[in-house]
C-alpha cells in the first residue's frame, strides 16, 4: 500500500494481513479469496469487516467502503486497529 487510494486496497488482502499482525490466528487464510473480480473483493471485505467486529474494533464503514477505496472511511478504519493494538498492548502489560 503506498498511500490510502492505492488501488489495491480493494483487493482486500493488505486489510486481511493487517488483521492477522494485530491479532494472530485470528484470519482463516482458507476463506480469503484473491480479489481478483468484483465478487472477491466483496467476500473479503465483508470478511475483513466481520474479523474486526470479532476482535472488538469499532467499525465506521461498510464492505463497500473498501472495495470503492474511499480513502477517509479506510484511514478510520486503520485508526480503530491502531486503538485496539494499542488496548491490548496495555492489557498485556
């Protein structure tokens, strides 16, 4: 990713990896497509949204979001992985 509208961001799979650093284990890397087509970056937004909700990160955007590449809504959502990073790096101390 070199910037927030770079165009693979729509793909999914940064988002995806991005997840898995913050909380390990937490992606099953069997469900995540390669974004190829309009229907797999669907499948792995949804899936990047429903893995946030699962780990307790607040979420302002919706799958759409990602894959249109709005650059705001995902800078939000980077901001709430980075909140939740930081929250469990606290709790662990």
């Amino acid at each position: 990713m070199d910037n927030f509208k770079d165009e693979t961001i729509s793909t999914g799979e940064f988002l995806i990896d991005l997840l898995d650093s913050c909380e390990p284990g937490v992606v099953n890397y069997e469900l995540v497509t390669a974004g190829s087509t309009a229907e797999e970056k669907a499948l792995n937004a949804k899936y990047i949204i429903s893995i946030a909700r699962k780990i307790g990160c607040f979420i302002f955007l919706v799958w759409e979001d990602i894959v249109e590449i709005k650059a705001n809504m995902i800078l939000t959502f980077l901001a709430s992985l980075m909140k939740f990073s930081q929250d469990k790096a606290r709790r662990t101390k």
